[in-house]
C-alpha cells in the first residue's frame, strides 16, 4: 500500500549502494542546512501558505463555474507539473469533444512558438467561454509571453476589457519581471511563485495547483501524498530512504556507463508524468559535459518501435519501470464460440492481467539482454500517490545531481538557445 522501489534487477548490489552513504550524507546536509538559495520545495508541502491555497480552490470554483475552457499559458516548469497530474487523474479522453466528465476542457499553450498550435486551438474555443492562467516565475519568457500577448487581446475582444479582467489569472513572482507589472497595472487575479522554488520544482506551489483545482482535481490529497513524501524521504539512513537508494543507484549505473534511462510506463495516461520527469532530471542534471540523458516508453506501443533498440541495441542504457499495481479501470476479456481470432486462451482474463504479463515478460527479456530495471511500483494513480511520488522524484533528483557534482537548481544551458534567437530577432 505505499510506493516501493525493487532494485533486485538493478544490477547494482546493497553494498555498492551502501558505499555512498558518506557522500549521501553529505548531500543531505547541504540541501537541509539551506545553503542553496533553490531549496523552497523541500518543506513546501508542510509550509505553504493555508490562506493562498484556500483563494485557489475558490478561484478554481468560479473558473469552473463561468468557463467551460482553461487555458494554462506556460512552458517546462511551469506546466509540465500540473499537465502531468491533470492528464494522470483525468479521464483519457476529457478533451476530446465527446467525453467531458470535468466538465471543463484544460488546454496548455505558450510551450511553443507554433502559430498553427494557437489558431487551431481558437477554431476549438469559438463560442465557448474561457478562463485563462499565464505562469511564468522569470515573468520573461518569450513562449508564453507571445501566447499571452495573443489571448490578452482575444480576451479583451470576447469579454471587453473590464470583464476580461475576471476571467485572467497570473501566477508569477511576488514582484519581480514583467509579468509581475502587467498584473499590478491591470489589476488581474494573481498568485505567487515562491522565489526559492525553481520551475521544475514548483508543481506544489501555485504553479501546479491551481490548473490542478481547475481541472476538479483534489489538491488536497496531492498535497497529503507530497506531505507523506517529505517525512518518509527525510532520513540520511540510505537503507531507510527509497529516494536516497534511487538517486544513488542511477549515480552507480552512470559510472558504469549506463547513460541513458529509460522512464517505462504502461498505462498511457503517465505520459506527461513522464515527460514532467524528463524535464526534472534533464534540466537538473545535463550540465558541465556530465549528466545521464532522461527519456521514457509507453509500453507496450513502443515495444513495437523502440523494443529492438532496448533489447539488442548499445549496452548504455537502463530502465526504470512506473508499474501500476491496480488500475483505475479494467475489461475482462470474454470467451467467443468460434474463437477465429485463436484468442480464447485469454478467455476470463483481465487486460490489466495481460498488460502485467507484457510487463514481466518485457523485463525479463531486458534484463537477459543486459539492461538494468529498476522497477517502481504504485497502489494505485490517484492525487495522494502522485503526489507522493512526484515528491519522491524531487527528492532524488536533487540527490542524484549533487552526487554527480553538478547544482541541480540551475540551467545555464537554456539562455543559450535565447541568445541567438534574440539576436535573430534583433531584440
Ligand atoms: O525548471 C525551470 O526552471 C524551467 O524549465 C522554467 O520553468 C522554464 O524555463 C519557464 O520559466 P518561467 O517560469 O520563468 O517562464
């Protein structure tokens, strides 16, 4: 009933692990003693503002009430958190046209320069009303900013300006960027981005949450989950600590010349869990010509794409399974009189039955071709263990970056694409 790491297929043994507790020692000191300006995230769970958070949850009740489209304006760290945990609780198909349990529709824009993106997404929304939330902590960013340029004056055009106040939410720094002044100047709604959080961190803050609320997600139980996560991470007892044990191991498997992991998953609404994590580990990690490259599977489509590379392909990778021990849904597959599709050895079974089947056949088959699995199982996808979990991979991110010797807080890479771009574009 909790979230459990099994090394057993790892191929890194309990003393190698064992080995880097003085160093995870170390770690642990720095990132509790708070000499890293980065470290907001730690306790945040535990610290966050009661009174901001009960002005979220209503918030996301008008927004609820008076739309029937969200538009969340952001890009990595500030939507990748709340897209993952939408898209994981939600029902698979909630934007599309026909199902609308929530009975609101989520799009997130302004995490790309794609004008096609935008206009498309306008022919969506015409005749609907909407609400929209621009979050961006730097309150500089050139993606969302040109997306919050075009729906500012979308909304002023649907609404008039007045009105259009009501239906725009800002969340950004308390005082610093533009953003920051846009909202002063025009009195729109706003919420804060503690300046100790960075991006990819920021899923608990503001950031996450309110498109989280918004989405009839309950916040609630995701910060229950991140709550559990920052007592039981806390120990610099590596045996007692699953996320000590992982960031130590993925550490254990660079050195090895594992430079590559793989995020697995099985049920395709993780998608953006993974691609949430991709971004935490990549951008925390990829720096000083070091860093293992985060990338991820859904399982089984990919088997059918990617399986060969994984199974016969350069011995540089390993996997890291998310497996979801119950699943919110299921079908038994039935038995048919003529049986012409040969399928009735399946009869009675359930499809979570065959999807696990795949699961363990795929991980032998990968470990016998000599990539290290590490497998992560979950009770269940719900708000608390996401939460939980989403914690948990924070937690390791941030151990597995300094034992790589890198600051897991920074990313001196991504100013360089902006560099030349502005130049293009003779800012
Ligand atoms: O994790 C990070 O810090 C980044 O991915 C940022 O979230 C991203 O660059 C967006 O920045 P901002 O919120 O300042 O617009």
């Amino acid at each position: 009933k909790d979230i459990i790491l099994d090394y057993a297929n790892g191929f890194v043994s309990d003393e190698e692990i064992l080995r880097l507790e003085p160093q995870l020692k170390t770690v642990h000191r720095i990132l509790y003693e708070g000499k890293d300006q980065n470290v907001g995230w730690l306790n945040y769970p535990n610290e966050y503002d009661r009174k901001e958070f009960e002005m979220i949850k209503e918030s996301a009740e008008k927004v609820r009430s008076n739309s029937e489209a969200f538009i969340v304006i952001g890009i990595g760290g500030s939507y990748l958190g709340s897209r993952a945990v939408v898209e994981s609780i939600s029902h698979s198909f909630y934007d599309n046209m026909v199902v609308k349990k929530n009975n609101i529709e989520i799009y997130f824009v302004g995490n790309n320069i794609s004008g096609t993106y935008l206009k498309e997404l306008m022919d969506v929304l015409e005749g609907k009303d909407i609400s929209i939330n621009v979050i961006s902590k730097s309150g500089t960013t050139l993606e969302p900013a040109i997306a919050f340029r075009i729906f500012k004056e979308y909304m002023e055009r649907k609404y008039g300006r007045k009105n259009s106040k009501e239906r725009i939410y800002i969340t950004t720094d308390k005082e610093k960027g533009v953003l920051s002044q846009i909202a002063e100047e025009e009195g729109y709604n706003r919420f804060t981005i503690p300046n100790d959080i960075g991006g990819r961190y920021s899923v608990f803050t503001p950031v996450g949450i309110f498109p989280i609320a918004v989405a009839g997600i309950d916040i609630d139980k995701l910060m229950e989950g991140a709550q559990s996560g920052v007592m039981e991470y806390s120990s610099d007892i590596i045996k007692e600590n699953i996320s000590y044990i992982y960031g130590a191991i993925r550490n254990i498997l660079y050195r090895k010349g594992k430079e590559i992991e793989i995020l697995v998953s099985y049920e395709p609404r993780l998608f953006y869990l993974q691609e949430w994590w991709k971004q935490l580990f990549g951008e925390s990690e990829g720096k000083d010509g070091r860093g293992i490259y985060p990338s991820s599977l859904s399982l089984t489509t990919d088997l059918h794409s990617m399986g060969q590379l994984v199974q016969d392909g350069r011995r540089n990778m390993f996997e890291t399974v998310l497996n979801v021990i119950s699943p919110r849904e299921d079908i038994v597959i039935r038995k048919d009189e003529k049986d012409l599709d040969n399928l009735n050895f399946l009869a009675g079974k359930s499809m979570d039955f065959v999807n696990k089947k795949a699961f363990e056949g795929t991980l032998k088959a990968h470990v016998d071709g000599g990539v290290p699995n590490l497998i992560i199982n979950m009770p269940k996808i719900d708000e608390y263990f996401l939460g939980k979990l989403m914690y948990f991979f924070q937690k390791s991110c941030a151990v597995s970056g300094y034992l790589l010797g890198v600051n897991p807080f920074d990313q001196p890479g991504v100013e360089k694409y902006k560099k030349n771009m502005f130049e293009l574009l003779r800012k």
